[in-house]
C-alpha cells in the first residue's frame, strides 16, 4: 500500500507546477535558479517558513490522514536582488511522516 505524504503547488515565474500528492518530488532541467539567472533574474534571497496547523478536509483525504492528526506546512519564496518574487512553493505535509534536514556552508 502507497501512503501519500504530501500535496505541493509552486510556481516559479508564469510556470505552475503542481505535483500530486502520491508522485516523488521532481527536478525540471535544467535547475530553476539556473534557468531565472539566464533570464536575468538572479536568485538573491530566500525566505522558508515551517509551521504545523490542522489540515482542510481536502487536504486530509488526499494524505490519507487519520482524525486529529496535523499537517506540516513549508513555504519558500526566492527573491532577485531587489526584491522580485521569482518562485512560490507550498507543501503540505503529513506531520507523522516529514523530517527536514539542512546542511549549510558557512561563508568566511
């Protein structure tokens, strides 16, 4: 049995992308950020928020959540340098089922 875990819609520039809840994240080629720098919009700043909530009642059939059980939420926006929004994405998560790891260079 599949059991889904999240249901995901972002945009970057006028592309929607909009992933079903039960398919593996996927990369388009070539990367986004490569493809806005191209484009003259150079991703500058990005800004990822986390918070839980319960979910809507669309959102808990589509996960397969049982009664009570709350949803993960992360929100990324990725700015150019003056402050152009050059992608939105939003997933919602499955609480039981998402872990988020970063690993981050220090810069000198």
């Amino acid at each position: 049995m599949q059991v889904r875990s999240r249901a995901a819609l972002g945009f970057h520039g006028r592309e929607v992308l909009r992933v079903p809840a039960h398919d593996p994240p996927q990369v388009l080629p070539p990367p986004v950020h490569q493809r806005r720098t191209l484009q003259g919009l150079e991703p500058d700043t990005m800004t990822e928020t986390f918070y839980a909530r319960m979910p809507t009642p669309d959102e808990a059939e589509q996960l397969e959540l049982p009664a009570g059980e709350p949803v993960m939420v992360l929100q990324r926006r990725t700015y150019t340098e003056d402050g152009r929004v050059v992608e939105f994405a939003r997933g919602v998560h499955a609480a039981s089922r998402f872990s988020w790891t970063y690993t981050f260079k220090i810069p000198d």
